[in-house]
C-alpha cells in the first residue's frame, strides 16, 4: 500500500505531470495520474520512493508488468525509459505534438507504451494550438 504523503511526493517531483509522456494533470480531466511501479510487484518492485513513477492512464495501462520491448529500429529487445534512473531529455524530443525516440530505449518506450497513439497526438496538437493563439 502507497501511502497519502508517499503520493503525494511522487506527485511533486513529477512536477503533476505523466513521467513518460509528459501530460499534464490539468489536460486529464476525467483521470488522475496514476502512481505506478517503474518494476512491477510482480517482478519484485517495491513500493518505496525510487521505484514509483506518476503516469497518465494511457501510459500505465500499456506499460503493464512489462520491463522491455523490440526497438523498432533494430528489433533487439530494450528495456524501457525507467524515470528514476534516466533523464528524460536523454530518450525522447518532440516534433510537433509527436514523441520521437532519441535511443533505442526511447524508441522501445515509445511504441511498448503506444505514447503516438492517434488520442494522444490529437490532444498534443490542440494544446499546442492553443499556446500558438
């Protein structure tokens, strides 16, 4: 069990924002950020402070028990972008509203956690949009 000020911390640190592909609270409005197991309890994780990570609804649920994927690129299995131990600026830049993967590791991330999906993207460009205005 994640305890209230546990979350709470985890929230602050990320800053209310998912830690994968960086949505803001504010642009879900209809789910919370979640907290979740960077490894899973499956896998062994803990629920301690250098193991939890805050993420969107989208990410948590595609992510899963899952520790790696195929990079698309060269079809070798990669582990995923893990928030605590990695610098997100290190794996992903954006074009546009669209996450592009800077390593291999931010590649396998990228499509294991289907962070493009047509949802998302639509949702990123209206934001940007509405920066531009």
């Amino acid at each position: 069990m994640i305890n209230a000020q546990l979350k709470s911390e985890i929230r602050e640190r990320a800053q209310h924002k998912c830690e994968y592909c960086q949505l803001e609270q504010q642009d879900s409005p209809l789910a919370s950020l979640q907290i979740e197991h960077i490894i899973p309890r499956k896998h062994g994780g803990l629920s301690r402070s250098k193991n939890l990570a805050l993420a969107c609804i989208d990410c948590n649920l595609h992510k899963g028990a899952n520790l790696t994927g195929i990079d698309p690129d060269s079809n070798l299995i990669t582990p995923l972008f893990h928030p605590r131990e990695q610098s997100w600026e290190d794996h992903f830049e954006w074009h546009g509203p669209k996450l592009y993967g800077k390593t291999d590791i931010g590649r396998t991330t990228i499509r294991v956690l289907n962070m493009n999906s047509d949802d998302q993207v639509s949702l990123r460009s209206i934001k940007l949009f509405t920066k531009l205005d």
